[in-house]
C-alpha cells in the first residue's frame, strides 16, 4: 500500500499568478507530484472582501484535499492574507501560505531596515506582511502601497512596455527616496514586471518575491513531517480552473515558464 | 390594490460600470424607481467564458425577479453580449441589453459606415456589436479591439491621467487611419476614460455610448406595455451589491455622479 508521501503537493491561486510558484516548486521540487487549482471563474480577489475571499478559499481547498493532497500551498497573496487561519483550522494537511515566507526572506534581505510592500488591495489592506516582518524584525519600517493595474499589465504582457515603465513610476516613484533597499512583490503576477519595477525603484533596491522562499518551506516541511516522495515513477502535474482552460492555457504557460497541458474545468460553486 | 407600474426597472451588472446606465436611466426617467444589482463579488466578467457569464447572469436576473421588478436591465456589455437569450427565455419580464441600442445608435451616427468597436475580451469575442450593426447597417466596416486596461484605469480614477493616454494610444492609435467616424464604447467604464479615448482616435470621431440609447428604450418599451409609473409619491432606489459594500460606494459615487446610499450585501451563490 502506497503511503501519503506518494500524494501530489495541492496548490491553490484566485488564477493564473500562482503558476509563477507553481514554477519554482517544480524546478525545487523535481520528484514531486503537483495539483494545481486556479479559481479563474470568479478571478481575482484582490479587490474582493476578506469575507468573500476567505469563502471561496476554503471551497478552493476543499476541491484539493477531496481529491486528495499531502499539503496545501496557498499561492495567492489575498488568499494567503486573509484566509490563512480559516484553511488552517479547516484542514487536515498542512497549509502553507506566501506571506510568511516572502516577509523572513525579505527580513534576512534588508540591511536598513526599510521594507516596501506591494500588492492587492486586499493584500496591503490586511497589513500581513508588516505583521510577519515586524515578527521577525521588530525595529523594521515598512511602506506599502496597492498597485492594482499590474496584474492586467502583466496579463496583457507588456513586461518591457513604456506604458509599464511610467505605472511603475508612478507607484513607486516616491519609494526609492525613502531608505528603502527592500521590496517585496506581494502578489504573484508582479515578478512577470520585475523589469520596470526595477527601474521604478533603482538598482540599490532588491526585489523579494516569494515564490523561492515558498519551495524552501514546502521542502522543509515535507522533510520534517516524513512526507517527501520516496520515488516510484515520474512525477504527474494536474491543473484545474473553473473556468474554460482557453485564456488559462495561453496566459498561463508565460506565467509557468512552461507548456501546459492537459487542463481540465471542474464546477466547485457550492450546490 | 397598486399595478405593475409601480415596481422599480431592475438593473444588473458585474460590478460598478453599470452605474454609468443607472445614472442616464435616472435623468431620462424621474418618475421611475430603481433596483439595481451589482455582482461585486464575481467581477469581472469580461475574461470570462460565456457559460460561466451566462450562470452569473441567471443568478443576478432571479434575485431581482424575486424581488419584483418590472422591466429588467442587462447594464453589463458582457453579459448583453453573450447571455441576452438566456435570460429573455428564462425570464417572464421584458429585457433589455445595451448592446442592440448602442449599436442601433452607432448605424445611425456613421456617416462613412466604418465603425469602431472597443469592449472587453468576451464582448468583442462575441461579435454581438458587429451582428447587430449590420442588421440595421449591412454595408458597414467594423474594427474591434478589445481594451483589457480601461477597467482598471477607471477604477484608478485615471481620466486624466498620462498614462492612460498612453494605454488609448496603444490600443486605439491605428484605429484613426481606418477612414472610421464613430466608436462604440462597448463596455459601462469607458465613458469615464472619454478624454484620453477622443485623443487617441481624434475629433472627427463620434464616441458611442449605449446608456443614453438604453434608457431611450427602457422609456419606449414601458410605454408601449402600460408600465410606466403613474405617480403616488416620489421614486426610491434601492442598491444591492454580492461582496461588502465599501469598494462599491466609493467608486461607484464618481460613476453614477450622485451619492450612493443605503447599499446592503446578498448572497446570491447557489446553494
């Protein structure tokens, strides 16, 4: 009989952005098995509730572990900021979020102390990732601001496009004025404009995204709870959108850095 | 005992655009109340697949039915566009989308016949627009474009704004050179980007937008069925919305141009 370790790795993300940590977890993570879950009928969440988001994050998760998943990643950054303790007392599995991950990784990363954060409306609203740095690094200061027409600029694929250059500036324009040697892109479709966020800010400030420090802790937690895949055939990836896969399929594999096949549309609405 | 005319013209749309309407409906039509639906906790539609927009649009039209309404008002262009039948056979009140009165208002503008036609993704995919044009107009030539970055630019309250001069001249610079002398604003947000639009595609062009025709035919058609309002005592609008109400009320007051109030949350999820 095949034990746990054997069962995919669950993600969920409000789209396609979580792709981008679905991504990374693969290169980290080469022997393990993935099952990924973009909610794209009822994308995004970031201009949504934490009531709303938190409700359909705990159907999202539900879908995953029905199914049957060792551990549950919550790609999404508004999910992951405002759900995360609802899903961890939900859940059987272990949850892990992006927030946490991305503000330690950003705390080991800054020298001055001073942190930018950008995200969702939602994301920033939550102030979860100040939580989590000053958790860690108390005497830290931290600017935030929502920076809502990236996810459609990074959509329509305008990476090195002037119209993405003068958004970043006039974002975060003001932000490299400020100290600041730190930001972390707080919302999974940012690192797709690393480029004119980059020059928004100046090269003195490093960008922190947590798609890496995510794959660390997902690794570190399958080791510490005996559930790292032990072999036994290539691993197998499964994507579930709730919409039709077409615009999923051509957006997403930019975002995965990857092709994508075989997408398959589930209804999770609850009847 | 009091008749139909005295219930309120039901309006839905995704979210806030469809104050744009709302606003027109009520200057055209005084007299009149109104009940108006937006699915805040959904939006947007307009990357979504006809299936799932057509299931929104079912949800929203009998959660309004329900609570009586005399007339129903499809404000959403995505929704006009791809589930205008589906809910006329669904439903046993009379309904009216704004894609046919824009249109009709666009065959009747041109003088060239080469007209344009901006929307969203799933608006402009639909083809609905074109159909109807040239139903009433078969020599006509139509562009089309789907504008992905207007919604949020309008969210922003970027009417001004260089950027979203910018994003205009991107999506709509060629449109110029086509020999085309109107331009349909095929979604309910575009009218707040006017200026920038007009600047892109140049005076010559007339800008078409469906909310003042839409009302004209919300004015015909309850006369012509004996439903409008014979008075006793002044209009109430009344103003639902699917996630918390706070995003909705303060951008929606800049869309609608009068004050919103009164603003409850429903939960119109199929259970």
């Amino acid at each position: 009989m095949r034990g746990q370790d054997h069962l995919p790795i669950g993600v969920f993300d409000s789209g396609i952005g979580g792709l981008t940590v679905l991504g990374v977890i693969h290169k980290t993570l080469p022997g393990e098995s993935t099952m990924y879950l973009g909610d794209t009928a009822r994308v995004p969440y970031g201009t949504k509730s934490p009531e709303v988001v938190t409700r359909y994050a705990l159907n999202n998760a539900r879908f995953l572990v029905q199914r049957g998943i060792k551990l549950l990643v919550v790609a999404c950054n508004t999910a992951s900021a405002v759900a995360l303790p609802a899903l961890e007392e939900a859940l059987e599995v272990p949850v892990v979020g992006v927030i946490r991950p991305g503000a330690r990784k950003a705390a080991r990363t800054t020298r001055s102390g001073v942190v930018g954060v950008i995200g969702t409306e939602g994301t920033i609203m939550s102030g979860s990732y100040e939580r989590e740095l000053l958790k860690v690094r108390p005497d830290a200061t931290v600017f935030k601001r929502p920076c809502p027409l990236f996810v459609p600029l990074a959509e329509e694929g305008w990476e090195d496009h002037q119209v993405s250059k003068a958004v970043a500036g006039e974002y975060l324009g003001d932000f490299a004025s400020e100290g600041m040697d730190t930001l972390i892109l707080g919302c999974t479709h940012y690192p797709v404009l690393r480029g004119p966020i980059q020059s928004a800010v100046g090269d003195g400030v490093t960008l922190v995204d947590s798609a890496t420090a995510v794959a660390e802790v997902v690794a570190e937690e399958l080791d510490r709870l005996g559930l790292t895949c032990k072999g036994g055939g290539p691993p197998a990836h499964e994507f579930f959108v709730t919409d039709v896969p077409q615009r999923f399929q051509t957006v997403g594999e930019r975002f995965l850095g990857a092709p994508l096949a075989g997408i398959r549309q589930v209804d999770i609405d609850p009847h």
